[in-house]
C-alpha cells in the first residue's frame, strides 16, 4: 500500500508539469496582444557609436507576467554594468498602456506606451535620476528583416537631447545579468 501512495504523488509531479509545458504560447491579455511579436524573445542590442575597445551592448528579455496580465521586461548594459526591470500593464482608468522601470541605480520612471503594426512609442516620467534627466521619449519597431530598431531622447536639464540609438537583433542564449 505504501508503495502504491508513492507512486501516485510521483505521478502527480511527474505529469501535472508536463501538462502546464504542453501551452507553450500562453495568452496575454487582450489588451497587450499588440506586444505579442516582442514576448517571449531575448535581444541583444549594439548602441550606435558603440566600438571594441567601448562596447555598449544591451541584453533585454521580454516575458508574459502575471498571468498574461502584464508584460516583464529585464534588461542588463555590459553585462550587468546598469540595468533595469519594466512592468507593462493595461491601465483600465486610462484606456492605456502603462509602464513602470526601476533602474539598478535606484531612479525610477512611470510612462506610457502607444503600440501599433509592430511598432511602439513611450512617455516617461523620470524620478530620482542624478543626471539631471526627468523625461524619455522612445520608439521603437521590429523590422523586416527581423531586427527592433530603438530611439529615445531625454529631457535633461530642461532640454531636449538625443539619447541612444540602438539595434536589436534576436539572441535567445543571450542572458541579462545584474551584478
């Protein structure tokens, strides 16, 4: 009899997994579908300007969170050097994509997101940034040929300046690491 006990909690382990692994495309919510072609993907993003002896290379993962419910970006800059996790979600009051970003240097920022046709803008309001920058304006698109191209510009001390310019190409054995 005990024998028999055993067996069923290992089966209950052993396949309950199996059948949660079976859904590999999980849905999101209905209103982040729009965000669908960047989920589940790991980019590896070279900044413009970026050189061999000073790299600027960013990894990003975006995941399905909370139940399809929002959408978990991480992202680390040379290997962890700064880095960052966003949570985007619907915003039922706003009729609108929101975002928040918390930074490996201890500024956060609160935005909002337009997406359409593979293509992406953002607003954000930045708090606690030591550098003066206190707005970021970003676009962003997947290209044909499969790349997500990146531009933002910063409201740094009451100008507007131009921020990074980044591509993006897949690389799932990419890893974002934090130090």
């Amino acid at each position: 009899m005990k024998f028999y006990h055993i067996w069923l909690v290992l089966l209950f382990f052993l396949i309950i997994p199996v059948i949660h692994a079976g859904d590999t495309s999980p849905a999101l919510n209905e209103n982040l579908k729009e965000l669908a072609p960047f989920v589940g993907k790991t980019w590896r993003g070279v900044f413009s300007g970026s050189s061999a002896d000073k790299p600027m290379i960013d990894i990003s993962r975006w995941e399905r969170a909370l139940n399809g419910n929002a959408v978990r970006i991480l992202h680390s800059l040379n290997e962890g050097e700064y880095g960052g996790e966003t949570i985007i979600i619907w915003d039922r009051e706003k009729q609108k994509l929101i975002y928040f970003y918390f930074t490996t240097e201890g500024f956060y920022t609160r935005g909002t997101m337009e997406i359409s046709n593979n293509q992406f803008t953002s607003h954000e309001y930045v708090t606690g940034n030591k550098n003066g920058i206190t707005e970021v304006k970003a676009e962003g698109t997947i290209k044909e040929d499969g790349t997500l191209y990146s531009k933002s510009s910063y409201l740094q001390n009451g100008e507007w300046v131009d921020g990074h310019e980044v591509i993006y190409t897949e690389a799932p054995e990419a890893e974002v690491n934090f130090r």
